[in-house]
C-alpha cells in the first residue's frame, strides 16, 4: 500500500495509512460515529502487522477526520470483508476506493454494519450500491424497575410441572457442562441468525471456560436434565444476554421468559443497572420474550452487502 493517496483534484482530503499517533483521534471518531452508545478508548487503536486488518484515515490539513477499517468479517462468514466508517460523511468514498484499491485476497463480499440512525454511514452505504440485506435489533431494560413478582405466577405454575430455575455453579459436574454445550448447540442451529448475529463457535471447553471466567449462567432443569439457558455477560454497570435456549422438547410454555426474568432479577439484586440484550429480526419468539420482560427495542441495526466486483463511478456517492 502506498504511504499516502491524494484526493482526486479538486478534493480536501488526503489518505493515508493509520498510526499510533492518530489514536485518540480515532477513538473519538468512532465513538461519535456510535453516537456514544459504546466508548471507544485509544488504547484500542494500534497499528497492525496483520495484512487483513487495515485502517486508512483522512487528513483536512493535519487533523484526522474520517476513517476506514476494513477486516475479516468473522469466521462465520469467512468470504466477507468488514468495512467500519466514522467521521465527516464527505470522505468516506475516497477512503472506500483507496480500500477497494488494494484489496487483500480471497474475498467475495463487503458488509458494513451500522444503526438506522447513523445518517452518515447509512447515505454512503446506500449510495454505493451495497444493498440492505439484514436487519437487527438491540433493546435495553431498566434494571433498578425490574420486579420479578410479576413472573413468580409463571415460576408456580412451571414448578409444579417439575421445572426449576438456578444459577449454574461453576464447579457443576461434566455431566451438566455436557448438556450445556450440547443445548448451546441446538440453540446455535435453530435460532435464525445472520452475519451480525452469528457468535464465533466455541469448543465445549472454550464454552466452559468463558461462562467461569466472564458470565453467570441460568439453567432450567426438568427432573434433574438441563432443558433451557440464559447467559449473561457484565459489562460495566449493564449485563448483556447471551444465547437464550430451550430444548425442542420444552419450547412453548414460557421457560426461556423465566430463566430470563430469574437471570435479570440476580443481576438486579447485584446492583447492576441495565441490561442489553439483541438478535435478528427474523428470531420473533426471542422479541416476544424480551417484550414480556420489558426491554425496549431501540433502532434497527442494517447489515448491508456488497459482492467485491468493482464498483461503477456512477453508483458512488459524490467525493465532495
């Protein structure tokens, strides 16, 4: 890649490969681009050695005011290119084609990932031929309101049916881990999902370990056999939901609402203040769920998509 590209005449802006230095700058770039709903700090700018991983930034003078980063989607998807935008809408195409320009080999297809609120990204993206392919969504709960009297019915009703709620210990027997992986499984091949929405597959040690080492989990048991979960991950003064599941066997009579409503409850009484939780739109009975529990569905999250072929000039947003 060359160390610098200029604007094409008549331009502002000049291209050039990412630095430490530019950090802080970059940080706050991409956390405005977000519109704070994460905090991006500079230490988690760096320059890479990674060939996959590349971030240009575009210079007005000598102030950073845009940037690009373009890396593996994820291993779900391994023939897609991400490609990340933040900053003054007006220099996203000149860092897209510098991009499109020395693209790293073996992949088919760009997606971009940003809210429906994000103007920004989501006029370039529309503008450059990338098509709206999937939608999400991501909803909050306000935890200090959170009353669980109002599932205890539900609790009664399906204790009495031989359902019982905990939370799994981490020195639980193989026997429970086993069942575990095995219903996070089943839940990995039934839920509907898309590139957004699809974890990185985790062995059943990987999943062991990251429930004992990050989250707390909440498991149903039906005579002793583990039949649903929830995990939560804290992060902060929120906990995010994870992979909620219920056995085939066991769908429809409302355990995964109260697995859930036992798993916000704890968080709750930890003193936690929110909770997160999102997927696709696709996944209607998990939006039921977490209507009943009263998240808040906030704006939709696009997934767009574009084939790696070049792209005509005419479908290009204007440089300036």
């Amino acid at each position: 890649m060359n160390d610098s590209h200029e604007h094409p005449p008549g331009g502002r802006f000049t291209l050039r490969p990412f630095q430490n230095a530019d950090a802080s700058a970059v940080a706050r770039l991409v956390t405005d681009g977000v519109r704070g709903h994460w905090t991006y700090p500079p230490e988690r700018f760096r320059e890479s050695a990674d060939p996959l991983r590349r971030r240009l930034v575009a210079l007005a003078g000598t102030e950073v005011i845009a940037t690009a980063h373009l890396l593996p989607f994820g291993d779900a998807t391994p023939d897609a290119l991400r490609l990340d935008l933040a900053g003054d809408g007006a220099a996203f195409t000149p860092l897209y084609l510098a991009h499109l320009a020395d693209l790293p080999p073996g992949f088919s297809r760009l997606l971009g990932v940003t809210r429906e609120d994000f103007g920004e990204q989501m006029d370039f993206f529309g503008a450059a031929g990338f098509r709206n392919a999937w939608q999400s969504w991501g909803a909050h709960l306000d935890l200090e309101g959170f009353d669980f009297a109002a599932f205890q019915p539900l609790e009664e009703r399906l204790f009495l049916q031989g359902y019982e709620v905990e939370q799994l210990s981490n020195g639980a027997p193989e026997a429970d881990w086993t069942a575990l992986y095995v219903l996070h499984g089943r839940g990995l091949a039934d839920a509907p999902r898309n590139p957004t929405t699809i974890p990185d597959p985790l062995t059943r040690a990987e999943l062991r370990e990251m429930i004992v080492r990050e989250e707390t989990a909440f498991v149903v048991r039906w005579r002793g056999q583990i039949v649903a979960l929830t995990r939560l991950t804290p992060q902060g003064s929120e906990v995010e939901s994870e992979n909620t599941v219920t056995h085939p066997d066991h769908r429809s009579r409302g355990l995964a609402t109260l697995v859930k409503a036992r798993a916000l409850a704890w968080a709750a009484g930890e003193g936690f203040l929110k909770a997160g939780t999102g997927g696709t739109v696709l996944n209607l009975p998990m939006l039921r769920v977490n209507t009943r529990l009263g998240y808040r569905v906030e704006r939709m999250w696009i997934t767009w998509e574009r084939e790696l072929a070049l792209p005509s000039l005419s479908v290009l947003p204007p440089l300036d």
